[in-house]
C-alpha cells in the first residue's frame, strides 16, 4: 500500500522550508537514499497540493486526484534520488511531465505502473497535503443571491460541472464573449462578498 | 504563507485555465507556472473550493436561479431527484415538495423572441408582487423559462396559490406576457397531480 509509510508527523524543517524547490531537490539528489528525509518531506508538502490541482483539472474527481499525488510525488521523489531529474532548476517542468504520464495511465486504467510503485513506496516519505479551508456554504447561497440574474445564471451553469462559456453561451442563448464577461465580474462580486466587502448589488 | 508571486497568472486565466479554454500551448505554460508557485496555486485552490461550494449549493437546492434544459438533464444525470412542473401560458398546476425530491423546477412555456428584458414577478393569489426577478437570461430559441427555486422556500411555504409572471420591460413599461398559477400543498403530500 503506497500510503502506508505515511510521515505526516513529520515537523517541516526551518532549514528546509527557506530554500527554493531546486535547493531541495539537489539535496535530495546529492544525498544517500533516504538521508535527506527533511528536504524530501519539505518537497512533497509544497508539491502534494500542485500537482493536486492538476488532477482535478484533468481527472474531475477528488480521490483520483490524491491517487495522482501520491504516484507522482513517489515517482518524482525516487528519481530525483536516482539522480535521473537532470535539472533540478526545471523542477515544475519535471513534475509536469510526470503529472501528464500518470494521468494518462490513470485514464487507461493500467495498474501495471501503481504495480511498480508500490515497490518504491515502502521506503519514500509522504504527508499529508495540507488541505485547504472549506467554502462557508449559508454565506455562498447568500452571495449567490445578491448577483444579478444572469450573473448568477452562468455561474450556476459554468461550476456546477464546469462548462466553457461557449458551452454555457449555447445554453442560454448568449453569445460566449458575453458569457466570458458575464462569468468574470459574477466570480469578482463573489469573491467580494465572500470576503465581506459587498453589502448589496 | 506562499511567497508572493512576481509574475501572478490572474483570475481570468486561472478561469479559463479551469474550465479547460485554453489553447494547448497556453494550457502548458500555465501547468509549469502552477507547479512552480505556490502562491498562484493558492488562488487556483480558492477558485476550485469557490466552484465546488457552487456545486453544492445547488445540489442542496440552496440557490434561486434561471436555468436551462440541458442543465436539468445534468442534474438528473448526477443522481439528484427532480420535480419538474410544466406550465403553458395561462396554465394552473397543482404543486408539491416530497421529502425525497432534491430539486423542483417551474419550466414555463413562452414565446419571448426579440424581447429586449424579460422579469419573473412572484405573486401571490391576490396578484400583489411578493419577489421580482429582474431581467432573466432567456432564449428566445427554446421557447420556455425553466425556473429552480430554492427547494427549502418551497418546504416551509403553506398551501396557498402563487401566480408567477413573466413580463417584457421596455422603455420603463411593463407588459404581462404571460401568467402561470401554482397551487401549493405543502409537504407531505400524495402525488403531484400536475
Ligand atoms: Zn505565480
């Protein structure tokens, strides 16, 4: 199980958490395995939460998103151990590439390479990403109310299972350009009231 | 507390980024900079707890919108119960809440081609306005307003009549374009009989 080795209690090392991913990363690669548990613990705290969004944009769902964390993030860990990342300083673009095979795999459906990592898995550190704070849902609907009709209308459209504006333009008779500008200034008078600085439309 | 970020990508691209309206090579560039900055991820993070709050709300019946047909057949799609109650101009139906129904939809048919404003009034039996919806989307093309009140306004009303109607507003006048009258019996209830 790749979870199980999970460091969560691990603290985030002062030392480590001031230097740059590519620091981190050459410490990693110049280290002997699993002598640089704090520069690896550090690495996936910043890194667990990237590549998390990465998989919801592409895989629409939360568990196969933190599936996708942990393969990458063991994948990622382990090579930069092998010394295989050859440019520590392109760190994002490495873990890009990792993010785009994993996805694909995870889209095939193959359980031939989550196989190989759980061969790995047994000795890589992993906490837990740090999750971020939950949307106050009485003062959404309430926010949600305040906008404008059609405001409101895209918004719903749009996010409740993530439509493009030519999409939502199609649906509501609009053309998209105007559903682009509708959807911008709904999400800022939203995000206004959600942090308290809208009092009324 | 993320570092500041020197070269911040932006709601707007954040959105489009979002909602997959990229172009492949715009996509790319934005996936390296998420990768790299904190800070930038942070407001994605924000932007995707704000889309899934949306999501739920409206799953809860929490939001009073104007919605559209093929919004309802994503919703049925989801697994939630929807009620729907089909009015023709000038139509009376009667209406309900079950406990089980997620959601009840108002899909009134209208004939609104080249109408510059349209509102939805909220009446009571009487005809005295009780809630305006002000210059709804509508299109013209599908010939029907479908109407999604918050499901938990409909379980605490009592039985009583609501008359809804639609109104063109054009040069500060107001013309009646039609009206649908809703006979409300409150929940628990037998089976709707519109
Ligand atoms: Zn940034």
């Amino acid at each position: 199980m790749i979870c199980s080795n999970v460091v969560s209690s691990l603290e985030t090392d002062p030392a480590e958490s001031s230097l740059a991913d590519a620091d981190l990363a050459r410490r990693v690669t110049a280290a002997a395995p699993g002598e640089a548990l704090a520069a690896e613990t550090e690495l996936y705290r910043r890194l667990a939460p990237r590549v998390e969004l990465y998989g919801l944009r592409h895989l629409r769902a939360e568990q196969a998103a933190a599936d996708l964390v942990q393969q990458v993030l063991v994948l990622t860990i382990e090579r930069l151990r092998e010394g295989r990342v050859r440019e520590p300083e392109r760190l994002a673009s490495y873990v890009l590439g990792v993010c785009r095979m994993v996805v694909l795999d995870l889209k095939r459906g193959e359980g031939r390479r989550k196989r190989a990592l759980e061969r790995y898995a047994a000795d890589v550190p992993m906490a837990e990403s740090s999750s971020s704070p939950r949307v106050d849902l009485d003062r959404l609907a309430s926010c949600l109310d305040r906008l404008h009709e059609r405001e409101r209308s895209v918004l719903v459209l749009t996010f409740y299972s993530e439509r493009s504006a030519t999409e939502v333009a199609a649906e509501l008779g609009l053309s998209p350009g105007n559903v682009r500008v509708i959807r911008h200034r709904a999400l800022g008078r939203l995000r206004e009231c959600m942090s308290g600085e809208l009092s009324a439309p | 507390m993320s570092a500041a970020c020197g070269t911040p990508l932006g709601l707007s691209l954040l959105v489009d980024y979002w909602l997959a309206e990229l172009a492949p090579a715009d996509e790319e560039r934005v996936e390296a900079h998420l990768l790299g900055c904190a800070s930038c991820g942070y407001e994605l993070r924000s932007l995707v707890n704000l889309a899934g709050g949306i999501r739920r709300v409206t799953r809860k019946g929490a939001v009073r919108a104007v919605v559209t047909r093929a919004f309802l057949e994503r919703v049925a799609a989801d697994g939630l119960r929807v009620r729907e109650y089909r009015v023709a101009p000038g139509g009376s139906v009667q209406c309900t809440v079950a406990p089980e129904d997620d959601l009840v939809v108002a899909r009134l048919s209208a004939g609104l081609e080249g109408i510059g404003r349209v509102d939805l009034a909220i009446c009571d039996d009487s005809g005295r306005e009780r809630e305006r919806v002000r210059d709804i989307p509508v299109s013209g093309a599908h010939g029907e307003v479908v109407f999604l009140p918050r499901t938990a306004s409909l379980r605490a009303a009592p039985a009583g009549v609501d008359r809804l109607k639609l109104l063109a507003v054009e040069q500060g006048a107001e013309r009646l374009l039609a009206e649908y009258i809703f006979v409300h019996t409150p929940s628990p209830a037998g089976p709707a009989r519109g």
